[in-house]
C-alpha cells in the first residue's frame, strides 16, 4: 500500500481502503485516486474529512462511481470516498410518504422496498438504476419526469452532509412543509459534492398511479419531431413528460434518423384516456405506438440510460418554444465525430424544460481535435448564452472538457462561490474547481 | 421612539425615489409598526419606497454607505414579525413595484415586481389558460416578493408544492447595492443553487427586485366535497385513509369544532352543524374525465372513516359555498375574540391524529380556547390561540402554551413552521429543531450574501449562545 492508503487503513481497516490499480474503476475525469476509503458510517466519514482537513488532502466523494467522469476536472485527486458500503433503508412511513436511506442506497433498492407500497420516488434522472441516492442529489439532475414531478432538489425533504472540515449537519426534515430556518439543503443538491459528503437522504414520495401510458408519436425529420414536441409540451394538461428522442446515425437504417416524441401520462383510467384524446388531436396524427404500465415505464427507462457507452454528453437550453432551434443548432457539432462509428449522434429532449441532450458516441480524433471541440463549443456556449441559454458538458473526454470548461459562466452570481464553499469546506479540499467558480 | 433620519441622508434618498416616497413623519411610520402578526410592535427609523431594481440598488448603495439596517417589506401580511424594524432601521418597501415585466404564456412564464400581488398575477395569467400556483390564504393582498422570502404555501400545494418550485429566477439586490441575477429558466447553470436558498431567506440575504416565476395551465376540472364528522380523529382518519388510497387530492383542509361555531356564530356562516367537531374539504382537480371516480372513493373513505354527512358541489357557486367556512375561518375568529394568535407547524401526516389531542389538552390545561384550521393533506397545523390583549395574564399563558404546542410539534417529527416563516417570533424555537451546527452553518450562509449582518437584522436565526445579543 501506499503510504495515504497505509495510514487510512489504520484509521479504518484494510478491507475498507484500496489503492494501486484497484482504485481503476475510480477515476475522477481520468484522474486516477491515491486510494479508494468505503466508510461504514457518517461519523467514519467525519473522521476522514476532518483529518484530510488538517493534512490538506484532496477529497472526492463519490456513491457507487457513476458520475465520476461529469463535472470539470479536479486538479488531483487523494482520496475518493465511495458511500457503496452506506446502503441502509433507514425508515420508510408509507403513510407520510416519505423514505429516508443513507447516502449508498441504490436507486433500484428503493424502487423495489416503495413498490410493496403503491408508492415511487418519482424521478428518473440519467444513469442506471444502480446509481445511488447520495450522488442523485450531490449531482441534482433531473430526467424527462422533472416537468411533471420537479428536479432531485425539489423532492428532497432531508440530508445529513458531513461538511470538508467534519462537521455534521442535520439539513431539513421529513415534512413537506418546512421553513424553520435557511433552506441550506438547496445548496447541496446539485454541488457535486464541493461542500460535503452526503451520508443521508430523506425523499419524498408520490402513490404509483392508475395509469402509467406512453404514446409514441413519429415525425420524419429531427426539426419536424421538435415542432411536434413543443406543440404536445404545451397541451393544456397535466403531461408527465414530453420527451423528443432522435436516435443516432447509425441507429435509423438509411437516411436521416426519423425522431419520436415521447408523452408520458400517469393518470387515472379516465383521466389516461381523455389525455390520450387530446394528445392525439394535438398531434394532428395517431400514435404510432402506444405503451401501457411496465412498458410505458421501460422506454423511459431508456431514455435514462441514453448516455451510457456516449463519450461527450451535452446539455444545451433555450426556453421551451425555442427547442427547434436548438436541434437545428446540433447540426454545428458534425465535424466532432464521425457519424459512421459507433451509433453516431443522439439526440434527447425534455420539451417542457427546453433542455436538449446531446450524446456523441466517439469523438473523432485528429491532430487538432481537442482546438476544434473548443472553437466548436465556444462557439455555441456564446450563442446560447447570449440568448439567455447555456450549454453544460455532463461528461466528455478530460482534454475537451478541460478546455472548453464543462460550465458556463456565472456572472456576479460567482460573487458568493468562494464564500459559500469556504463555509462548508474551510481548508479547501473538496475538489474546488469541480464547480464554474 | 426611533432615530429621525439625518437631513443630509433624507436629502440623498428623496433624490434617488422622490420626496413624495420617503416617508419619516412619525404618524405616517404608524402604518408600517407591525406586519399581519400585530402582538410585536416596532416602529421603524423611515420607509423608502423605490421603484425599480435601480432604484432599489442606488437605495441600498446610500444605507450601506452610511451603515443604516435595511428591513424589506411586501404588503406587511406575514404572521411571523419578520417585516418589523426596530428604530434604528430603514424599511424598504415594494409597494411600488408591481409592474408585469413580462408575460411569456408560450413558456408558461411571468416575470414580475416583487410588489405585484399574488391574486393579480393569476388574473393575468388567466385569459391565457394559466395561472399561478402557491395560493396562500392571504392572496389577495399579499405580494410575490413577500411570497419569496417566506417561501408561502398554500392549501393547494399539497399537489402543487410551495412557492420555491415556482420560482425560476430573481434578480436580488444586496446590502451594498450589487445587483445579481439567479437561475432563469431555459438555462442549466452550474454553481450553487442560490435561487434556492434565497426562496424563503426572510428579507435576510436581499431584496429580490425581480421575479420570475413558472405558470401551470388551469384545471380543467375541479371537484370539491365537504365531509362532516362528530370527531376530529375520524376526520384525520379520513385523510389518512385517502392518501393512503393513491388519490391526490389538490387540498385536504380540516376546520375543527370551535372554528365552526365561530364560523357559524358570524356573518360568514357557512351553514355548518354547530355540534359538529370537524369539517373536512377534499378537492380535486385536473383532467375533467377522471375527477368524478376521485370524488366517489373519497367520499366513501370519509364515510367509512365514520362522516356523518357527505356534501358535494356540482357548481362552482356551490363550491365556493364548501369552502366558505375555511376561508372565513380566521375572520370569524377575529370576531368572537379580541385577539387572535395564529400558530403555523408540521407534522408528519400519520402524527396528526394524536397531536391535535394533546395541543386540545394544552388548551385545556391553560384554560384558552385554541381552534384549529389545518393543511390536514401535508400536516400543516394552524392552532390559533384566542386572547384578549389587554389581559397580561392571558397573553402569558398563551406564550406559554404556543411553546409546548411547538414542543409537541417538534417531539412528533415535525417543524416549528410549515409556511408563516420564523421572523422575529420563532427565533426562540430554532433551537428545538436545529443544532448549533446547523445554526452555525446558517449563520455562515448568510454572512455569504450579507457579511456585515444589516439585511434584516434580528429575524430568523437566534443570538450566538455567547454572544451579548444584536446582530447575527
């Protein structure tokens, strides 16, 4: 062992810490960790951070790994402590609709323990159902149900988060309505874990309703599938998402991929069927599929793990209305790979949010690729952003990323970043510069 | 009595907002003493009643300049004291800024003044099919600013949620002027979410100048049905038992048995039973097609859950009817008492049952009359205390039983407020429900956004335990 994982094992034990080439499956953007901690619980984790406090050791934390290649790069890494071995449904009251569970619990576990209730937490962010619920709010980001349901942070009644100096803190509660006090929670969904580790979640949940029905409307052409998105999106109901799917170069057969939309109704039986009328009507044409309970939940499934096997993942937003636009925009990225390899380009987007996906397969490599990603992405970030948008690169190789910057900026809203993570993380070790600054 | 303001400084203020809207004279300063909560009294240095964002910044510029408190005020209808100053401090009000900035009904978008009133911004929404959701008890006259700092329910948002999911951006003013936009829909920013920590910060982090909030399309279908029942406990029984049936309901609303006979013993008489002890409102809404099977197994729940009678509306004059005796409630109670406090905690739903128990034996115990007028769908207690001001001992038992009521709260895995806020009056409580970390924690949160501690001064957050008292 080294000599980080040498001592850290003899804080904790040696079965709770890997280095070497163990610690592979735990690169950060690439950056490999000098060891790998699995705390077995929140005062372990104080323990860990406060003493890397003290020596000054970068920390990142981490659930089971799967969103340790998003954000911007950090400068390096120390220690990566992974929340998998933190896996307890701590409390589950049906009656009050909430589940508490710490930070390691997979999303999939409590999808199952919530099933035996009628009841789901009603969120599908991108990843895989293995994904834990600590990294769900550390990163906040919301799937194709946020228009229907909210984002992570929305539905989060109440977190522990031991802060970078080892403090822990008791955020929010397990009702719904809440006030006593500043909502500090807010600060950590979404924080990619700059200020803490998160080490308990408290979500609120919804009944499973009557009807789960997806109805699959097909358009000829990407823009012509984005016209129809925006007009479902803003049918007078209450849909649960609308979502517009282009599938990749390399997924249509021949000529250009036709897009789907997607519109997600969770209702009851009366209710589903006077949606789908509408729908339809709007639609201007039947749907082309039409998919009930299991099924209608399996193709958002899919729509979750879009970005797996994707090597540059993209997040651009303008105003809903605007959304064919923004397809048409992605039309500047065909110099960036090479439509033939792998499945090309694909394309997701939340109709009502006006947030488009954009999921490149392999980013071709030339001797003057990462100085193109850089023009190219620029290039649109400006755009985007002079239009009140912005483009985030959830995940991308470190070399664009590191170039291009994976956030936008900020404006004076930077003003408060340094002095909100010196209050939570005073020495500075948690992986400053994960976040725009 | 207050510090009049300096000559000099009145000269400055006048020449950014113009004379007519610095207001010093003391008689006039009466109006602003206290806000909806009216035990506290404060009268405050000046009130300064800008514009715009400018305005508002240029405003902030000279009273930081000259380290004057500054206190942010809508239209004065929050129950916690949080829009009170103390002599030494300038109120800045919004009550002239109530401008529609924009309407966007293709996006589903408004952005407003703070000072626009919540009502107002759904009636212009409502040509369009849309409307806007948080719908406290007081929106009709209480403004979307004061909806952000104190992060306002609403019957309603059982289904819809509180105000912080509505609102997408803020162009907030701080201490020293600077001018910071947040969020802004149709963008992913990364960074803090500091649109969502702002929400609900009670005037203690800025003034929030601009906002701009999500709009939803209007039900097409609403269903309301009354339920009456001998026992509040069967009452709580029925909500629990139609949540617990999958519905939704877009409110579940419980008056107790001295709400109704104060209801029915004033001009609002709803046409309750006065014997009876509770009354409970369970409204649907959404798509037409499936509010009528939502209603009949509700009103089968409240049936089996032992109402002695079930009433529901076909009309909308007719659901309004049901309603009336919730939304008179409190003026029914202004009428039988002197002087009402209004009490605001959550708990968790299944608790309801056996805390409404024993805050009705705290009632006892302090010889008070205590109704209830409640969320019942998401444990939102309002216990309103009557009393009669001119009465020392009175008003101290009422402190005293507020306290335990706040400790029941608490101890049952609840909070010390669901939608009032904390202000000046709950600062005593924050330490039952937080730590001193986490009391820590806030207090450096703050010092982010207000470092020299004059945003609001003495609301929220209580003193350090070591601290001689004052700021912070």
């Amino acid at each position: 062992m080294n000599p980080l994982a040498g001592l850290l094992s003899e804080r904790l034990s040696k079965a709770q810490v890997v280095d070497g080439c163990d610690t592979e499956p735990w690169a950060v953007c690439g950056r490999l960790p000098k060891a790998v901690v699995f705390p077995e619980s929140e005062e372990q984790v104080a323990e860990i951070l406060s003493l890397s406090s003290e020596e000054g050791w970068h920390c990142v934390p981490g659930g089971r790994g799967s969103w340790l290649h998003g954000g911007q790069p950090p400068p390096g890494v120390d220690i990566l402590l992974s929340a998998e071995r933190m896996n307890d449904i701590s409390a589950y009251e049906p009656a009050d609709q909430y589940i508490e569970a710490q930070a390691g619990a997979e999303l999939d576990a409590l999808e199952r323990r919530t099933a035996e209730c009628q009841q789901w937490l009603a969120l599908d962010p991108p990843g895989g159902e293995r994904g834990t619920i600590g990294a769900m709010l550390a990163v906040g980001t919301a799937g194709p149900l946020q228009a229907g349901f909210g984002s992570p942070r929305d539905q989060v009644l109440g977190a522990t988060l031991v802060t970078g100096d080892g403090r822990v803190l008791d955020l929010g509660g397990r009702v719904v309505k809440n006030v006593a006090g500043f909502d500090v929670l807010k600060l950590v969904a979404g924080s990619w874990g700059t200020l803490g580790m998160i080490t308990s979640v408290t979500m609120r949940l919804h009944p499973v309703p009557a009807t789960d029905r997806s109805l699959l409307f097909k358009g000829v052409e990407a823009a012509d599938g984005a016209e129809l998105a925006c007009r479902l999106a803003r049918a007078p109901l209450p849909l649960a998402a609308v979502e517009l799917l282009v599938p990749g170069d390399g997924e249509s057969g021949v000529g250009a991929p036709s897009p789907l939309v997607a519109v997600r109704i969770l209702e009851s039986v009366d209710a589903a069927d006077e949606a789908e009328r509408v729908v339809s009507e709007r639609a201007g044409m039947p749907p082309v599929q039409r998919l009930e309970g299991e099924q209608s939940a399996a193709i958002f499934d899919n729509v979750r793990a879009m970005e797996d096997g994707a090597e540059l993942v993209l997040r651009l937003s303008l105003l809903p209305t605007r959304l064919p636009e923004l397809v048409e925009m992605t039309s500047r990225l065909r110099g960036l790979y090479d439509p033939t390899e792998g499945w090309g380009m694909r394309l997701a987007a939340h109709a009502q949010a006006g947030v488009l996906r954009v999921m490149i397969a392999k980013v071709t490599r030339s001797d003057d690729w990462v100085d193109r990603a850089k023009t190219v992405l620029g290039v649109l970030r400006r755009s985007l952003e002079a239009e009140g948008g912005s483009l985030v690169i959830s995940q991308g190789p470190p070399e664009i990323v590191g170039a291009v910057s994976a956030w936008g900026e900020l404006g004076p809203a930077a003003l408060f970043t340094a002095g909100i993570q010196a209050a939570f993380d005073p020495a500075g070790i948690l992986t400053r510069g994960r976040l725009p600054q | 009595m207050p510090e009049p303001l300096t000559k000099e400084l009145g000269d400055r203020l006048r020449g950014v907002v113009g004379a007519a809207w610095v207001i010093a004279d003391p008689d006039r300063l009466l109006a602003y003493e206290s806000d909806g909560l009216t035990a506290y009294r404060r009268t405050p240095r000046a009130v300064v009643l800008p514009r715009d964002t400018d305005e508002v910044s240029r405003v902030l510029g000279i009273l930081s300049q000259e380290a004057v408190p500054v206190v942010p005020r809508g239209a004065g209808t929050g129950l916690s004291g949080g829009a009170l100053a103390d002599g030494d401090a300038v109120v800045v009000g919004t009550a002239r800024m109530t401008d529609m900035l924009k309407l966007d009904p293709a996006n589903r978008l408004a952005r407003v003044q703070p000072g626009m009133i919540n009502a107002d911004l759904t009636t212009a929404a409502e040509p369009f099919g849309l409307y806007y959701a948080p719908d406290p008890s007081s929106q009709s006259a209480c403004t979307l600013g004061g909806n952000v700092a104190e992060n306002s329910g609403g019957p309603h948002c059982l289904k819809y949620g509180v105000t912080a999911r509505y609102v997408t951006g803020l162009t907030v003013v701080t201490y020293d002027g600077k001018i910071v936009e947040m969020g802004g829909f149709g963008r992913e920013l990364g960074g803090y979410d500091l649109l969502g920590v702002f929400v609900g910060s009670e005037g203690c982090f800025g003034i929030a100048t601009e906002i701009e909030v999500r709009l939803l399309p209007k039900p097409e279908g609403v269903r309301t049905l009354l339920a009456i029942f001998d026992r509040l406990g069967d009452a709580g029984r029925a909500v629990t038992e139609i949540m617990a049936e999958g519905l939704l309901p877009a409110a579940l609303e419980i008056i107790d048995g001295p709400t109704i006979r104060a209801v029915e013993a004033s001009v609002f008489a709803a046409g309750f039973p006065t014997d009876a002890e509770a009354a409970l409102v369970v409204e649907f809404d959404g798509i037409e097609a499936g509010l009528a099977a939502d209603v009949e197994r509700a009103v089968v729940r409240c049936r089996e859950a032992g109402a002695r009678e079930v009433r529901t509306a076909d009309s909308d004059e007719e659901r309004l009817a049901l309603w009336q005796g919730r939304k008179k409630a409190f003026g029914a109670m202004g009428q039988i008492a002197s002087d009402l406090l209004v009490q605001d905690a959550t708990v968790p739903r299944s608790k309801l049952t056996d805390v409404l128990g024993r805050i009705s034996e705290i009632g006892v115990r302090h010889d008070l009359t205590i109704a209830n007028v409640f969320h019942a769908g998401d444990g939102n207690l309002h216990p309103n205390l009557l009393f009669d001001r001119s009465d020392p001992e009175e008003v101290a038992r009422v402190e005293r039983a507020s306290t335990e009521i706040m400790a029941v709260c608490v101890e049952a895995g609840g909070t010390i407020t669901g939608e009032h806020g904390v202000g000046l009056d709950k600062r005593r409580y924050m330490s039952l429900v937080h730590g001193p970390e986490e009391l820590e924690a806030m207090r450096r949160v703050k010092a982010v956004f207000d470092p020299r501690g004059h945003m609001n001064p003495g609301k929220v957050l209580p003193d350090r335990p070591d601290a001689a008292g004052g700021a912070l």
